[in-house]
C-alpha cells in the first residue's frame, strides 16, 4: 500500500510539474550578432603614427654602487 501511494505521489508531482518553457521569452536570441564600426576616418584609415622605442631602462642604485665616504643603511643622512 505505501508503495502504491509513493508511486501515485510521485507521479502527481511529475505532472504538476509539467514542462517547463520559458514564458517571457528572459534569454532572448542566442545567436551571435556582430557589429561593424560606424563609417569613421578614425576607424577606416591606417594609423600615421610611427613606431616609437621604449625609453631605456634607467639604472638603479644598490649599496654596491654608492660612492665611497658617503653614508650607507637605513636613516642614513
């Protein structure tokens, strides 16, 4: 008997459930739409500018590469 009222009590609940289907339409299209640039000179010419190096690398200094006689460490004047 319990198995029958399990049986009957889940298929109530399949049919209450029914199919799902998404009402409002949340996801919308889901293909993929690409979109152009607007006809601009900015984006339809080649870019003008040339190429400019990186400045160097600037050396840094380390304890090693302090003159002699001036003061080292932490708090040093």
């Amino acid at each position: 008997m319990r198995a029958l009222f399990a049986l009957l009590a889940g298929a109530l609940m399949v049919a209450a459930t029914g199919c799902y289907h998404d009402k409002y339409d949340v996801l919308g299209d889901t293909k993929e739409r690409y979109n152009l640039p607007p006809d601009e000179p900015r984006y339809n010419q080649a870019e003008t500018a040339t190429y400019r190096a990186p400045p160097p690398v600037k050396q840094q200094e380390t304890l090693t590469s302090r003159p002699r006689g001036t003061p080292g460490g932490p708090g040093g004047f």
